[in-house]
C-alpha cells in the first residue's frame, strides 16, 4: 500500500516522535508529513530518507520556536495537504495531525497520543497561563478549534490510543471507540536487576501536572532521600522545596538516568499520564512503581505486583502510600516487574500494530 504518515509537528524528540519514528521502521518507503520541521531536533529520523513535506505554516516567521502560536492556522494548512493516491494514512495526534483530507477510498488510521490538552482536559490550565487582557481571545480561537477538532474526528476511519485513558477520552470527546496499543518503551540499554540503594526517585519533565511537590513534601515528611532526575517549568519549585533530603540532579543522561533506575528503592509517579514510559523502564530495570491509581498507570503497573497504585492524589495520599509499600516490599519481585515491562516492549508493539494494520489482530476497543 502506497502510505502517508503525518505527524503534529518534528522539532524534538520526545515520547510522540519516539512512536512516529517506529511508523517510520514498520511502513518502509512511506512518505511523512507535518506542520513544521526543525531539522537538527530530528536529524537521526531521517537519516538515508527524505525530508518530510511541510505544510505552509513551515514558513512563517520563526516557525521552529512558535509553532505552538501557529496552531489555530494547522487546519486549513493541513487540509492543503496532497494526499492523493495514498491507500494509508496514518496520523499522530498529540497536536494537530488527523485534520488532513484523504482520498475517499484511503483507510485513515489515527494514534492518539492524547487528544490535544490545550483545547480539552487541561483547556484551563493553559488558559491560567494567559494575560488576562488576551483571556477572551484565548476562549474565542479553542473554541473554534475544538469544533474543528471534533469534525476532523469524522474523517478518521480507526482510532488508536496508547492507553485506556486515551481511549475514553476519545470516546467522551469525539464519540468514537478506540484500539488500544500501548506505545513502545525501549529496554534494551537496561540492565539485569541489581540491589536497590536507600532512596526514591522522581524522573521525567518537571512540569505541573506530575506533582514534583508532591514527591519531595512526602519524602520530607518521612525523611526519606529522594533524588530528582529532569528539567521543566516546576523547576523553581523543586529549588525551592528541595532540603539536604533531596538531591536535584536537573536534566541527566540516558547512562545516569538508567543508573537511576537500576539503584533506586522505588520510582515516586503521583501526577496523571496519558501513558507514561518512565514507570515501564522502571519496571525494565526490575524496580517498582508507587503510583496514583489514574491515568495510562493503570494499564502498565499491576497493585502488589510490579508495583503499588494508591487512590486519592493528596499529599496525605502519597505518605500513606509510600509508608504501605514499605510495609510490602519485602514481598516484591524483580523478575514480575521485568515479566510486566516486557509486554510493552518494541517487538511487542511492532506485532500488534502490524497485525491491527494488516486486520489480523484481535482489535480491542475501550
């Protein structure tokens, strides 16, 4: 089949590109799409293959860095797009990508990353963010957006969400059921199991919906260490926060950050994913995950098995938590936590995004 792949927009690697680069491996010879392009964000992508096509928003005025300000244009851009002749179209949707028009007899396959936050579940948090005065028109372009948003959800033959969260996200904003296939979470730089050393660790993207704050006032309180391993926009807050219980080592390398992982007594997951690769390369390295029983978590960690979920997302919530993990961690095995990151290995997502492509899976809907 003659196919498209299409993808918000490739400035840097992260969890969303990741996705699209294994599109890439398992469709040879396709063609890519998207709204903008920074070649030196992800130069290894397309290393021996052509650069994608660029819709125009390519073009504007410091598109590589505002791209984000450019997103009420993506529609209309991406609904220039010539996607004549193609028999496969798929997209990766984080940002705006299943807005592109097809051929009437293409299949038109949609992995959801998650449906876009600023227009919808954390709509209000971007809108906080927002200077007063520029409040009204921030309210006047989602809105707008998001209708536009739901009508290209009628374009998309299959959605394809990475988690059951997504996928009921899915249905509660644009009606449609979802396949779930958990992305892919590369393991193979993680070593076997070792002794795990006296402290927690928080990692990932310092922003505010992972609830940093969270893991250090609860290691604070139950004076235990904990060590921090990433950068973002809470980073103010973890300088304020941290104590000599807290060692903040900002933005670390792949090396350190599995070293990290393989030592630590547990990986502290108090905020909400829409997945979450973090805890599966956790689990890889044969260490648990104490994490807040919402979102992808409850697709990836087994309670009292590779790991422990609590409910309720206080800071009383957590203490509680981690002082009954302690209670059961005796009783933990690495080799379970290894056995359960393995179902979300490479190859396992490559058999069963083939086989849902292909028709012969066992396509599962949420």
């Amino acid at each position: 089949m003659k196919t498209a792949l299409v993808h918000y927009w490739l400035v840097g690697m992260r969890g969303g590109e990741a996705v699209f680069r294994k599109f890439m491996d398992l469709h040879p010879g396709s063609d890519v799409f998207t709204n903008v392009y920074k070649p030196e964000g992800v130069a290894s992508m397309f290393e021996g293959r052509p650069p994608p096509t660029t819709t125009w928003v390519n073009n504007l005025p410091g598109a590589s860095k505002l791209y984000p300000l450019y997103m009420p244009l993506m529609p209309s851009a991406l609904e220039q797009l010539d996607l004549s002749g193609y028999d496969l179209v798929i997209s990766s949707e984080s940002g705006p990508a299943k807005w592109v028009i097809t051929d009437p007899g293409a299949r038109h396959v949609c992995y959801v990353h998650t449906p876009m936050r600023y227009l919808w579940d954390q709509r209000l948090a971007y809108r906080e963010k927002v200077p007063s005065v520029f409040k009204p028109i921030f309210d006047s372009v989602t809105h707008k957006l998001r209708i536009k948003d739901v009508i290209s959800a009628t374009r998309v033959d299959d959605f394809v969400a990475n988690s059951s969260f997504v996928a009921s996200r899915i249905h509660r904003y644009y009606g449609r059921k979802a396949t779930v296939i958990p992305p892919p979470v590369e393991a193979k730089d993680i070593g076997p199991p070792t002794a795990p050393e006296d402290f927690y660790l928080f990692a990932g993207q310092l922003v505010s919906y992972k609830r940093v704050d969270l893991a250090i006032r609860a290691c604070q309180a139950l004076g235990r260490r904990l060590v921090i391993a990433g950068d973002g926009s809470q980073r103010g807050v973890v300088e304020k926060l941290k104590s000599s219980l807290v060692d903040f080592r900002g933005r670390v390398s792949r090396e350190e950050l599995v070293d990290l992982m393989g030592r630590c007594r547990a990986l502290l997951f108090p905020g909400v994913e829409d997945f979450g690769i973090v805890p599966v390369e956790v689990m890889a390295a044969g260490r648990p995950v104490i994490g807040f029983a919402q979102g992808g978590l409850l697709d990836s960690v087994e309670h009292l098995r590779s790991g422990f979920l609590y409910q309720g997302g206080s800071l009383d919530d957590l203490i509680g938590a981690i002082q009954a993990f302690e209670t059961w961690e005796s009783d933990f095995s690495p080799a379970a936590a290894v056995s359960r990151a393995r179902h979300f290995s490479a190859d396992a997502f490559s058999q069963r995004w083939l086989s849902f492509i292909d028709g012969s899976g066992s396509a599962k809907a949420a």
